[in-house]
C-alpha cells in the first residue's frame, strides 16, 4: 500500500487541477500522440478523435466513466475511455482518453 499512497500524494502535488462534476480532483495531463493512440484506441475510434487528443493520469478514486465531461483551464473535454492500471491486485492509476 506504500507504493499507492506514494502515487496519490505525487499526483496530488504535481498534477493540474480539473473538474468532474462539482468535484475538483488533479491528474497529469499530456497530449496523446498517434504511437499512444493506437494503444488505447481502434480504427473506428480513431477516426471519431478531433486531434489533438489528451491522456490524463490520475488517482484511481476519481469516479472518470465514458462520456463524462472534464474540465481543464476552461476547456471541457469528453472521455472516451478509460483504463485501471494495477500492480499485483492493486490499481494504482487511472488513464483516461480525453477529446
């Protein structure tokens, strides 16, 4: 659990600021490029991505589902996937596919 709680406090102190819903939560943004893309998307999803497109990396408690809404410096972004990264049985992250 010592690793979990290193994670959370990293992304806590680092992270950026964003809004789901009427909660504030902070997770590490970047801009997905076409290698990462292709990891977390297929053709069919793909075409459907306005580019570009942002990965965003956060604590794994924060309620992210497809379809909801993120907003980041005044711009809002719709999920479109989401993915529980684990060690062992444990998730650590939570990456989220924002267009």
């Amino acid at each position: 659990m010592r690793l979990l709680e290193r994670v959370r406090k990293k992304i806590e102190t680092y992270g950026e600021e964003f809004t789901l819903g009427s909660s504030t939560y902070h997770g590490v943004f970047a801009v997905l490029g076409s290698g990462n893309m292709r990891s977390y998307l297929d053709d069919v999803e793909l075409m459907g991505v306005a580019r570009p497109a942002l990965m965003l990396v956060t604590s794994s408690e924060v309620p992210l589902a497809v379809n909801d809404h993120v907003t980041r410096d005044g711009r809002t972004y719709t999920v479109l996937k989401t993915s529980n990264h684990r060690i062992g049985e444990t998730t650590v992250v939570k990456i989220a596919i924002l267009a």
